[in-house]
C-alpha cells in the first residue's frame, strides 16, 4: 500500500482508448461537415442572387456534403450503440438521419425549379442541415 498509486473510477486500457477516439470523433467531423455546409450554402446564395440555374459545380458540392453527411451518420450509429452516456438515443439518430434526407430533397427540388428560387431552396436547405449538426453535437455532449 506505502507507494502504491492508486486510480479509483479510472478506466485504462483498451477500451479506455476506444471511447475515447469515440468521444473525440465528434467534433472534427460535425464541425468540419458544418463548415462546408455552410460554404456550399454560400455558393448556392450566389446561383441565386447571379439568377443562375442550377449547375454541375453545385450539384458536386452537395454531393461532397452528402458524402460527409453519410459518414457522421454511420459514426453516429456506431458512437450511440457503443456509449454509456445518457443521451437522447432517438432524437440523436433521428437528427441524424434527417441532415442525411435534406441535400436529396433539396436537389430534386433545385432542378426541378427552372426559376432562380430553385437554388435558393438548396441554399436554405444547407444552411439548416449546417445548424442541425451542430445540434446533434450538443446532444451527444450533452447539452440539449
């Protein structure tokens, strides 16, 4: 006992390092999926103040989001089904999986608009989906 340090409550170990890359994942991914929801957000703006239709450039950008979105979704899965925190499992996964379901919509819906308010329905579009991560965030740490 004399010299012997002791951790109560303390995890270590493997699986210590596994929730942790788990709990850390997070915030890189939501902000940096948010950040370029945001800029794709911004470049839908500009097609609609320029009064330009929908394009290619655009399309490969919400595809770019889609792509991040897909992957914060099978994390999300993945983080909920192996956590001991007490969140909100169904309003986290459910969060989740609408940010995947809007860019679709909204790109049906963008050319299928022939007017410059087509891209303006992807700009709002992304926008919202970039708000909605940040909430799934603040309810995986807790917060909401």
């Amino acid at each position: 006992m004399a010299g012997e340090i002791r951790t109560i409550g303390v995890l270590t170990g493997p699986s210590c390092q596994r929730d942790r890359l788990v709990s850390d994942m997070p915030d890189a991914l939501v902000y940096a999926t948010s950040a370029v929801a945001l800029v794709v957000a911004a470049f839908a703006g500009w097609h609609t103040l320029k009064s330009y239709r929908f394009s290619n450039p655009l399309f490969y950008a919400i595809a770019l989001v889609e792509a991040l979105l897909l992957v914060a979704l099978v994390w999300g899965i993945v983080a909920a089904a192996s956590t001991d925190r007490d969140i909100e499992t169904g309003l986290y996964l459910s969060y989740l999986v609408t940010t995947v379901l809007i860019p679709p919509a909204a790109v049906l819906w963008g050319v299928g608009d022939k007017t410059r308010w087509g891209t303006g329905v992807v700009a709002v579009a992304l926008f919202t989906v970039s708000i909605m991560l940040i909430r799934t965030h603040q309810i995986w740490v807790g917060h909401g």
